[in-house]
C-alpha cells in the first residue's frame, strides 16, 4: 500500500479536520524539508511539494483529534 500525498494546502486542511491543529503552510514546508513529514516534489527544485498522508498520521500518532476550541 503506498501513500497518499496532499498538496501543502490540502494536508493544512486535512491536518485541521483530522486533528485540530491550524498549521500553516510555511510549518508544512519546513517539516517537510527536515524530513519530519515524507514529501515529493517531482518537478524538481522548484515543483510544487506534495506532502504524505500517512507520514502526517505518524506524526500525530497517539494523539486523539482535539476538540473545537472556538
């Protein structure tokens, strides 16, 4: 089974549904980049960054969704 990968914008969507977290796409990046979460980027350099799905339930793993706190 492979993984599943977002755009940068659609993981900050899915990591807010999922888990409450508001991060931003620049906090996306950077873990990305740290190897934190597994991303490609297959135009090279300056292509667009898909993050993995499941890399981000890894990094949340144990962690329950938080509640709405608005």
């Amino acid at each position: 089974m492979g993984d599943h990968f977002l755009r940068v914008s659609e993981a900050q969507a899915y990591i807010k549904e999922r888990y409450g977290v508001s991060w931003t796409g620049w906090w996306i990046r950077k873990l990305a980049n740290r190897g934190t979460l597994r991303a490609v980027r297959p135009g090279g350099g300056r292509g667009w960054l898909y993050i993995s799905r499941e890399s981000i339930d890894e990094r949340f793993q144990g962690s329950e969704p938080y509640p709405d706190s608005h």
